[in-house]
C-alpha cells in the first residue's frame, strides 16, 4: 500500500528546527528567504508567521494587509522549521509555527489551540482526549492528539505531553546559546518515525532482516514508552531476501510503471506532469459482464479502488484529474463519486474529492508531503 524511502545520500530535513538568518525579503511575494546553515536557504511566507512575531510588530492574526516588510528584516534571527522538502529547483519551506510530533500528542508552543485527530472517531474518545488535553496544555501552546491516543492512558498522554515540553526547552535553550544559523532540533529518521506513528493496536507483524535492526527498535521502543511492541518485531528467516519474499521490487517497479492493469480487464494510465496528475481508465477486455453498462461501472468502481491505492503508493499528490469511462446513468456515477469519497479516506495523508467537472472528469487533491516516489527514485540512482 505505500512505500517509504530512506537513502544515506539522501538526508530530509522536514521537521528539523533552525536558528536562522533572513537573507533576502522580498515585498512583492510577501514572503523572505532565511539562512539556516544548509545548502539551500529556507523559503518563508507571510502566512507561516507564528503570533508571537505578528504580536512583536504589533500585528493582530487577521491583518492580513500589513507588508511582510514591517514584519521581518534582513539579518533578523528566526527559529523556524522546515514544513516541506524543496522540490526540483525549489528550497525548502519553512514555517515559524513549530508543532513536534510525539506518539499521542502534536505539540504547539506558539499557537493558542486544541484538537483531535479527525480519525478518533469515538465521541466518548474525543470527550476524554479533550479533558486531559485542557489539564495539560498551558496558555499560548496548543496540543493537537494523534490517533493513537484514543488507545492511551492518562498517564501516558501526561508523559508524552513532559517529554515534549521538554524537547521545546532544550530547543530554546540551544538558540540562545548560539548567534550564527544553526540545527537546534533534528526530526526522527525514517525508521522511527513509521514506527512512532503507526503501530498501534491494528499491527500484527514488524518484519526487519537482521537481528541488528530488532535491537536497534528495540531500544528505540522503550524509549518512547513502547515496549509492549517489541514482540511484535521478528526478523525474517525465509530462504530468500526479505524482499524477494514479499516481491517488493516487483512492487516498486509496478509503482513506477505508467500502465496499471485492474483484476477486470480493465487498466490505469498515469501520467505526471509539473502542473497535475492525469490518470485515464481503460476499459479493457472485462467478459464478466453481458451488459455494457455494468461493464462499464465495474472498471470505473475497480478503478477508484486502485487509483486510491496508487495515490498512496506513488506519493503523488497536488492535483490529480481522472478520466473514468464515460457513464450514462447518474446513478452509475455517483455510485463511482462515492467510491472515489470512500477509498480517500484510508489515506493517512489529506486526500479529497473536489468536484466532476462539466467534461466528466473528476478533481481530487492529495497534501503535498514531498517529493513522488518516481523523483525519490530517480533522484536517489542519480547521486549513486
């Protein structure tokens, strides 16, 4: 279903905090560039400006109209963090609303808010998740829980709240010992992070291939607080490769082919572009159906299924356009509509239905987290 990629050419720096230098403010983009000691500087918007540096400038939230030139100076220093990785030619971007992501808790210390994961679908759940969040939380920081904490104790939301307390501390302390530009936090690495945010009580099964790797979570597991998970890590003792067992490469290599066959005959064609993703449905040669018309909606609904899956798995996002069979019955599309609503919400990362336009052709727009698995990829062969 998806595919993270790691490289040691390859070091991301999304979730890293800076003490920054502005370089260059640039009036007509309402936005600035800042130092921050890396290869590239970061980009920053008007828009990712935290309260405390609108309220230093006497600027309320909603003055929205003042210039980014009364707000921000060359040679001014920021502590920001990089919300996004660059893309192609683009830098990074950086945000001064520094949020640090626990294993229950998104923690914001310069922005006055609470909420909870829209996937806490329990209203008994969200009642007591709110409760302890408001015993917590101080004024003028914000808590956002994960979903994860509808499965934890108060004592458990208590100890992940401390510990990211007081990795805001040190992150204070260290930009005040310092004058120049400088890494004051760096983000978990790959490994961590998926462990961190997704085992839950739907893990079966932790697969690593070498006993290495077991202690190595291991010990990161307790860390966190986590060691009833560590049974659930074993390390794969099959004849062949970890990934020639579950054929990964041929995974891989499916997920960076341009043509998607679907189980009924039909298929998928997706092209990348800069400006969006189109994404045709073939039907093919499904001999299932008799009718026409049933044909017709059983590759257009197999389609939504994949097109969800393949979203996820490519880690394409930005604007996607579908082209789905041509369906006369409005009740043939819709039934696709809804299928194409149901399928995007098992995405972990913001995915919508927008709209069908008048040609047919149906809008979804999916978060940008980075950089799609083809430009990982290919990116990663290049510098190897």
């Amino acid at each position: 279903m998806e595919i993270h990629y790691g490289h040691p050419s390859q070091d991301k720096i999304v979730g890293n905090i800076y003490h920054g230098r502005i370089e260059d403010v640039l009036p007509g983009l309402g936005s600035a560039f800042v130092g921050v000691g890396e290869s590239k500087s970061l980009f920053l918007s008007r828009n990712e400006l935290n309260d405390a540096l609108l309220s230093a400038a006497n600027v309320k939230p909603w003055q929205t109209d003042i210039p980014i030139t009364n707000l921000l100076k060359r040679g001014q220093m920021l502590t920001l963090q990089v919300r996004r990785e660059g893309i192609g030619n683009k830098n990074p971007q950086g945000t001064t609303k520094i949020s640090l992501p626990g294993r229950f808790w998104v923690y914001i210390p310069t922005e006055d808010r609470l909420g909870v994961s829209r996937r806490v679908e329990s209203v008994r759940a969200q009642r007591r998740i709110r409760r302890v969040a408001r015993q917590l939380k101080r004024n003028g920081e914000g808590l956002i829980a994960r979903t994860a904490a509808q499965w934890a104790s108060d004592e458990d939301l208590k100890h992940d709240y401390e510990l990211l307390v007081e990795t805001w501390k040190s992150v204070q302390d260290a930009a005040t010992k310092t004058k120049g530009p400088r890494l004051l936090y760096k983000g978990m690495g790959l490994v961590q992070t998926v462990l961190r945010d997704r085992l839950g009580p739907n893990v079966v099964e932790v697969i690593v291939d070498s006993p290495f790797f077991r202690e190595k979570i291991g010990s990161f597991l307790d860390y966190m607080h986590m060691g009833d998970f560590k049974k659930l890590v074993n390390v794969h003792e099959g004849k062949g490769s970890l990934f020639d067992t579950y054929k990964i490469e041929e995974q891989i290599q499916a997920g960076l082919s341009r043509r998607v066959s679907l189980a009924g005959g039909g298929s998928l064609v997706i092209d990348e572009t800069e400006a969006l993703i189109a994404i045709d449905v073939n039907t093919g040669g499904d001999v299932r159906h008799r009718n026409q018309h049933a044909a017709i909606l059983n590759t257009n609904l197999e389609a939504a299924e994949e097109i969800a899956r393949q979203l996820r798995l490519r880690q394409i996002s930005g604007i996607i356009i579908v082209d789905f069979v041509d369906m006369e019955s409005p009740q043939d599309v819709q039934k696709v509509i809804d299928k194409v609503k149901e399928e995007l919400k098992n995405d972990r990362v913001s995915a919508d239905f927008v709209d069908m336009t008048a040609l047919g052709l149906v809008e979804i727009t999916r978060k940008r987290q980075g950089e799609s698995l083809s430009d990982m990829l290919e990116n990663a062969e290049f510098e190897a």
